[in-house]
C-alpha cells in the first residue's frame, strides 16, 4: 500500500468536505493526530475506520485504498491491485508478529541465563537472593497508589487493555492511544510514589533511631537500605513500562 499517496488523498478529500482534521476525528470517534498520521503516510486507518471514512469522504473503498478516483476502465484492475495489496501487507504482518515473539522469547531466556550465571557465582541461595530484595509493604503501597491514581485519572481500564493489546489488536487507534497515554500516567506515579515512599521511610527509620539508643549502626545501615526498596520498585516498573509503551508505539504507526 501506497501510504503517503493514500494520506494525500485522504487529506484532499477532507478539505474539499470543508473539514478540519479535529472535525474529521470527532465524526469518527478518533483524535486529530490519529487523522494527521493518516495524512502523512505514517499509518493507514483501521479496518473498522475504512467504511465510515468514505461515507464521510464521499468515495467508496476501491478509491481509498487507491489513493485516487477512480473510472470504469481502471476500476476493475485496481480492486484486484489492492486485494493483492492486502494479501500481501497481512503476510509482512504476520511475519513481524512471529518475529516479534521470537525477539521476546529470546530476551527473557538471556534474562534466564543471565540471572542463574551470577547465581552460580554467589554462596547465597536463589530464595535468598529473592527474598533479600522483597519488602511487601512498599510493593503493595506502590500498588495501591499506582491503582488510585489510574481509577480517579480515568484510565484504569485503559492500561489493563495496554497489556491484552500486546498480544491482540485494538479496537481502533484511539483505543490504542488511550493505553499509550494511560502506560505515560503510570510511568510517572511510579516513580512518584516511589519516592514518597522513600522518603517515608527514611524519616520513620531515622526517627526509630531515635527512639531507640541500643540500635547499633549496621541495623541503621540497613533500615536505610530497605528504605530505598520503593524507588528499586518503581524504577523496576517503569523499566517494564517504557517496553509495554514502546510496543504499543509500534503498533500505533503500523
């Protein structure tokens, strides 16, 4: 598919309806950067947005996938272009899927393979290891802020449906921008949170200290340490993050 001469044209039959792309987007439900991605070649509409998009353009589909008006003569041979066409994009689709898949496999065996080498090297246990760096209050603190702050911002919904779209395709592009923004929301409350969470517990342990003259210092040490647990968690989190969003990113533009 010719994607810039379709968003070209996409773009002329917007304006010979008087429209602007934000108006356009209204009518379909969509934003008006959806509608700008179109008409600049980096994305073509969803196939759920194809038949409402003509109705509005005043074309029928053969035209839009085209990317002109079309006569009699040309029609024909150009339906058969464009079903190749399509047979063809869905075939490189397919083809990016499995090596997308692969690509993951392939990480997370070296993630595998990367933690039980350093843990050979080590005289302490895996569960050792795991439980060392666990601290269940701040990990379900940071949960339960993450959660609040996604219900009442309105976009809970929107990042579970960020994962289900990794494996699964959107709905529609606005959907899709919806998780991306929702993903951008709870990068930022996790490290946020974080933190305050941080923080928090630095001036109980501090205060702890206080309170308590018998503490030796390798126990302060250590509350310290632990103290800095939900930053751990939060920069652990964005981490996964900013993978799920590129992804999504990804598949916004295909």
């Amino acid at each position: 598919m010719e994607q810039k001469k379709i968003g070209i044209f996409i773009a002329q039959q917007r304006k010979e309806k008087q429209m602007t792309q934000k108006q356009l987007g209204e009518v379909l439900g969509i934003s008006d950067k959806t509608v700008s991605k179109w008409e600049t070649g980096h994305g073509l509409p969803d196939i759920s947005m194809i038949m409402p998009l003509c109705e509005i353009l005043d074309i029928n589909v053969n035209e839009l996938l085209s990317g002109e008006h079309l006569t009699q003569d040309t029609y024909n041979e150009k339906a058969e272009e464009n079903i190749m066409n399509l047979m063809k994009d869905s075939e490189e689709q397919k083809k990016r899927n499995v090596k997308d898949i692969i690509i993951s496999i392939a990480w997370i065996a070296g993630f595998v393979v990367f933690f039980l080498s350093l843990q050979l090297t080590s005289t302490i246990s895996i569960v050792d290891n795991i439980t060392h760096f666990i601290d269940m209050v701040a990990f379900w603190q940071i949960i339960f802020i993450l959660v609040f702050s996604l219900y009442f911002a309105g976009h809970l919904k929107d990042f579970c449906n960020a994962f289900v779209f990794l494996l699964h395709k959107a709905a529609s592009p606005q959907k899709l921008e919806d998780a991306i923004d929702a993903i951008s929301l709870a990068e930022k409350t996790l490290i946020v949170s974080g933190v305050f969470c941080s923080i928090y517990s630095i001036i109980y342990a501090s205060f702890l200290e206080l309170d308590t003259a018998s503490l030796a210092i390798n126990t302060f040490i250590i509350e310290m340490a632990i103290s800095l647990y939900p930053i751990f968690y939060g920069i652990t989190g964005v981490m996964i993050l900013m993978i799920v969003k590129g992804r999504l990113v990804k598949k916004l533009k295909n």
